[in-house]
C-alpha cells in the first residue's frame, strides 16, 4: 500500500466505518422490531405455543432438524410439516409418539422422548404456529 | 519466550488440542450416522453426537484464542501478564466446566440435564451451538471476564499496540455478543433474529478481528516486515470485515419472518464479504515476499500461509456461493451449508489458531525457535493430511447438497427428505473417508510433538 496512505487514516476508517454500520445494523433492527408483529402473528402465541417451544427445545430436536431451514441437516424440515401432514395437529402427535424406543434397523432414527399428552399437543401447536409464519414463501414446496 | 508469564499459554494450548482430537471422533461418528442411521443408537443419538461435536469445537477455539492472548499480549505490552495465577486458575474452571458439560450431554437424556440444571428458570437451552446448560453460560461469561481483565490490565500497563487493541477488541466483542444467548422469547422469529447476533457477529464479526491480529502477529514475527505496514494492512482488512460483515447478517434474515428487505440488504453486504478474505491472502504472501529473516520454523509459515488461503475459499468462495437471497432460497439449510460452515471454521479459525500454535510451542518448550527438521516435517504432513481431506469432505458435501436442492427442491417432482438423503448416500459415505483421513492428519499432528525430541533443535 502506499506510503501517503498512513496507519493512523486506515485506523480512522475501522472506527468510523464499524460505528457508522453498526448504528445503521441498529436503526435497521428498530424498524424490523416495529414491522415484525404483522409478519411473525405473534397475536397467536398462546400459552401452549409457548409451552410447545420449551418442549422443542428441551428435547434437542434442533440437533436433528432445521426449523425454517436452521438448525441441523440430519432429518426434515419441521417448519412446514403441519402442511406436509394434511394440516394435522394428530398426525404430527402420532408420529412423535409411535417413534420405537430401539429406533429402526439400519434407518436414521428418532428417539422416543415419552411426552406427556400435555407436551405433545404443545408441540404440536407450536409446529403449527410456525407453519403461519409469514417467510416469504420459504420453502420453495411441501417437501420442506 | 521473553516474558515468563507467557507459560500460561501453554496450559491452553494442550487444552486446545485434547479437545480437538474429541471433536473429531465425534465428527466421524455422526458422519458414520449419516450413512448408518441407527450407529450408537438409541445410546448416543445423532443430535447428542452433534452437540458434543460442535460444542468442543467452539470451546476448543476459545482456549486457543486465549492461549494466543497470552502468549501475544506480554511480548507486545513488553511486560508480564498482570496475573498468571489468575490464568490458571481461570483455566482449570473453564476446563472442569466444559468436562462437567459434555459429559451431561453424553450422560443423561438431554431433558434430564436442562432439569437438573434449572433451564426453566432461565430457559436458554435447546438452540443450536447454544445447547449449553445456562449455569454454563453463566461460567463461560465470568470466565471471559476474568480473562478480559486479565488481558486489558496487562495492556493498560505496558506498550499499546495495534495488534493487542485489535485482538482486544475482538475479544471483548466475543463477550459482549454471547450475551445475546441469555436472550430467548418466546416468539420464535425474535429468537432466531438475536440469535444470529452470537453466530454471526461472531464468525463474520469480532473473530474476524482475531484472526486479523493473530495473523498479523504471527507475521511480524516469522518475516521481520515493518510493524508499521503490517499494522496498516490489519486496520484496512478488518475495517472491510466490518463494514460488509454487520450488515451482511442480513444473509440470515431471507427467510425466518423478517421484512423482505433484508434480502437486498443482506444480499449486497454479504457479497462483499469476501473481500477482507481476499485482501489477507494479498497481505500474508505479500509479507512473506518482503520477509528480511529466514524463520527456521517451516511449518509454522505453513500454517500462517494456508490461513487466508483456505479461510478465503471457505468463507469467501463457499460463502459467496449461497449468499444471494435467489440462490439461498434453494440451498437454505442443505448441504450446501454444512460445506460452507466445515471449510469456513476449518480455513479460518482452526488454522490461526494452529498457527500461533506451531509459532510459540517451540519457545514454550524451551526449543529455541523452531523444533527438530523430523519434527517439523511431520507436522507439514499433517497440514497437508489435514487441509485436503477437508477439502474433499467440502467437495463431497457440495455434491451431496447440489442434488439434495435439485430432487427435493428444483425438480418437478419433488421427493421427500429422507427419500432424497438414501439417494445421496454414496457422497456421505465419501466424506466419511475423507473424515477419517483427516483423523490420522490429526493423529500425526499429535504425534509431531513427541517426535524428533533428543534431535537438535533449530536456532
Ligand atoms: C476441524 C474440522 C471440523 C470442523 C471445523 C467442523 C465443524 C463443524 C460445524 C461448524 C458443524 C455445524 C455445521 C453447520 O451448521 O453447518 C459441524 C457439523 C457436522 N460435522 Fe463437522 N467439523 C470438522 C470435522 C468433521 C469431520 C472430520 C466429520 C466427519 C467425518 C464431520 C462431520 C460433521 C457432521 C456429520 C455434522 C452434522 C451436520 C448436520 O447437521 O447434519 N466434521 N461440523
Ligand atoms: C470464517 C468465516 C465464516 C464462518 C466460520 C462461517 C460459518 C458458517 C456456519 C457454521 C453456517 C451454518 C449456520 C447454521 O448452522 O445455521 C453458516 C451459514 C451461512 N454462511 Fe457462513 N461462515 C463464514 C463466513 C461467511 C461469508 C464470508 C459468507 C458470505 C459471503 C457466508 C455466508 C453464509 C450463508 C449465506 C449462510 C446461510 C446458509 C443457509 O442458508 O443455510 N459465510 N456459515
Ligand atoms: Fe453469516
């Protein structure tokens, strides 16, 4: 680089440059935070939605799963399987229930985590919730 | 070693590559699980394995990097660390902590631990890279305090460089951002939104800042180039690390609920994201074709060199690849990403902090600079064992998560998952075996440092 362009002017453009697009990241944040509520129907969150979230995340089932395509990349798609499942709260309910204690032989394998009723509509009512979200037509079809 | 506080670091740096070699057994269980679905089943299920994988991974980095603060810090404030007894026994609780952790994770079912360590009084558990039990969190933070006042005690009181305000700022930037995952609403959109203030300001962020500094350091050292213009090309590198990475988080915001325009804003920051990458791969051959000494630490060079090499294919060229919200709409949480996220830890963080390792071992060890010719060259094998295996798992990765996107996603007709992850299984199968040459790189990476002992050392 050349000698006119001095340490001090490249340090002056890292702290101005950080600050200025850290307080665009900020401002940028607060209109989000004002547009979410249409977006994320937070309306809806219903004590069981919520309750349905801690068993999610209580039971790990990220480390498996991608929930709107984060998470891990072992087993579907969960933020669309309430429409994969005929919009069927008691399918998805069916499955986590009827998963074998031993798993299936030589097949990726879900655990049976013995949910009370309780645990099992919440997050049951939460995958639903999620499939509401509005994310912009994520994912492309119901394969997930 | 110049300063006897120094020592501490290599506490650390063992530290950093036990964990390591634990990381990437774990690795090649769960990509046996990948191609045998029921391996260790129901015993250790392949979310427990993954955890384990990536947990030890982020702690390992972390006792890297502060190894590194330890070891740089002192020899560029010209004065002791301000309290190596502190940085010991900060080491040993966050050890013990981070045994205490894993060995839950393995232990009990994953409900059980956040039971027992009270997760419903502050729920922060179940998200990934985050699993940790909060009572662990809350460890992690006062042991980052601790060491950050450590460190900053030990700047205040010596030479102020701009290579330890940088790896300063970064560090305390590593803190502050953690602090977002005590941060879990119950709205899952805002959740996932903070959440990506951790991963992201972290990987694309403040480590960036880190890796700039160590790089740099390891430079100055092995070349004898100027401080004045090793210093400069840091500042311009991680300046572009900032100005593209903050609002480049945006890449995260496509499709989890957030307004659409973080689609344009995402998709233009991130695609500038490569260029700080690209400007260190300039800035380390370019010091090295100015170098005024010939370092006898061979491998070290190697370390220091293939840094910003691989860190820009991996994060520059990978990341790049998938960036564009039209193209992350099809490869969002594929393959694809897993490819991307191996090679971008991989060529950035694992590699720097190798580096500095390969850089201070020697001194820690008394060796003069550098260690044995036998030495050194196994452990040049194991870079090369090491760095291209990750290249083919990269490879085989991106094979598998091209056809993934086209059968379950492009196509007209579109299979479901699990029917398109059988169809792919010839390229898991591959990765395995460039896992487990990977393993034997790391194996003789290990062994390099009991080998060529009696030899003479390098002056
Ligand atoms: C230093 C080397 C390695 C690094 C830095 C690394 C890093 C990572 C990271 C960051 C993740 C999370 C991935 C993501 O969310 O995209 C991950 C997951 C994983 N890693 Fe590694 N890894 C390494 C070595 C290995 C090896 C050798 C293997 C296997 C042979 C392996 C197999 C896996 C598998 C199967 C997953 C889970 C992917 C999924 O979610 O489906 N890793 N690793
Ligand atoms: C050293 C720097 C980097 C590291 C360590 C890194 C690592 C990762 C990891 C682990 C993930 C997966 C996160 C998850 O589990 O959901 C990820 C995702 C992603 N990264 Fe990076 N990354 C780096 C730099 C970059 C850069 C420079 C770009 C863009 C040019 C980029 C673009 C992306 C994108 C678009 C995703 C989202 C993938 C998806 O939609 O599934 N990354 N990165
Ligand atoms: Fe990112």
């Amino acid at each position: 680089m050349s000698e006119k362009f001095t340490k001090s002017m490249s340090r002056n453009i890292f702290y101005g440059g950080a600050a200025f697009f850290f307080l665009l990241f900020v401002a940028l944040t607060f209109d989000t935070t004002r547009a979410l509520p249409e977006r994320d129907h937070r309306q809806n969150i219903t004590e069981q939605v919520a309750f349905g979230k801690k068993v999610w995340e209580k039971n790990n089932c990220i480390g498996c799963h991608t929930l709107l395509g984060e998470g891990a990349y072992f087993a579907p798609e969960l933020g669309n399987v309430y429409t994969r499942f005929g919009n069927s709260k008691e399918a998805i309910m069916a499955f986590i229930k009827g998963r074998p204690v031993e798993g299936i032989q030589g097949r990726r394998s879900m655990p049976q985590f013995n949910l009370t009723d309780e645990e099992l509509e919440a997050v049951a009512e939460f995958l639903k919730w999620s499939s509401e979200i509005n994310t912009a037509n994520w994912p492309p079809n119901v394969q997930g | 070693m110049q300063y006897q506080s120094q020592a501490v670091s290599k506490l650390y740096f063992m530290a950093a590559i036990g964990l390591f070699i634990g990381q990437i057994l774990f690795g090649v269980i769960l990509g046996l699980q990948y191609v045998i679905g029921d391996f260790l089943f129901p015993e250790i299920p392949f979310n427990v394995a993954r955890m384990v994988h990536t947990n030890l991974l982020i702690v390992w980095l972390l006792f890297g990097f502060m190894g590194a603060a330890y070891f740089m810090v002192p020899e560029e404030a010209e004065t002791e660390l301000f309290s190596p007894k502190l940085a010991i026994a900060l080491f040993w609780i966050f050890l013990i902590a981070g045994a205490l952790t894993i060995v839950g994770y393995l232990a009990v079912p994953y409900a059980t631990l956040a039971n027992i360590t009270g997760n419903d009084l502050l729920p922060t558990m179940g998200r990934e890279f985050l699993e940790q039990p909060t009572i662990t969190k809350i460890g992690i933070v006062i042991v980052a305090l601790g060491f950050l006042f450590n460190i900053s005690m030990t700047v205040l009181k010596g030479r102020k460089t701009a290579i330890s305000m940088v790896l300063l700022l970064g560090l305390w930037g590593l803190a502050i951002f953690f602090l977002f995952s005590f941060y879990n609403p119950e709205n899952l959109v805002l959740d996932k939104m903070y959440w990506w203030w951790v991963v992201h300001l972290w990987v694309e962020g403040v480590w960036e800042l880190i890796l700039g500094a160590i790089l740099a350091f390891v430079l100055i050292k092995m070349t004898g180039v100027d401080r004045e213009v090793i210093e400069k090309w840091l500042y311009v590198i991680i300046a572009m690390s900032l100005i593209t990475g903050i609002i480049g988080t945006g890449h995260h915001f496509y499709w989890i609920g957030m307004p659409e325009y973080w689609q344009w804003w995402g998709s233009i920051f991130s695609a500038l994201e490569p260029i700080p990458f690209f400007m260190m791969v300039i800035f380390a051959f370019n010091m090295v074709n100015r170098r005024r000494r010939e370092h006898p630490n061979k491998a070290a060079m190697l370390w220091a060199i293939g840094t910003p090499v691989m860190a820009f294919l991996g994060a520059g060229v990978w990341g790049f690849m998938h960036t564009l919200a039209p193209v992350n709409y099809y490869t969002h949480g594929t393959q694809i990403t897993a490819a991307h996220g191996h090679m971008a830890f991989y060529g950035a963080y694992v590699m720097v902090v190798l580096a500095i390792i390969s850089y201070a071992m020697p001194l820690l060890r008394g060796r003069a600079a550098a260690n044995s010719n036998k030495s050194q060259v196994l452990e040049m094998w194991s870079f090369w064992l090491m760095t291209v295996s990750m290249v083919f798992i990269t490879l085989f990765l991106t094979g598998a998560g091209i056809l993934q996107t086209y059968l379950q996603r492009v196509s007209e007709n579109p299979q479901p998952f699990m029917v398109v992850q059988e169809k792919i299984a010839l390229f898991y199968w591959m990765r395995e075996v460039a896992g487990v040459i990977f393993l034997i790189g790391l194996i003789l990476y290990v062994m390099s440092f009991f080998i060529g002992g009696e030899e003479e050392a390098i002056a």
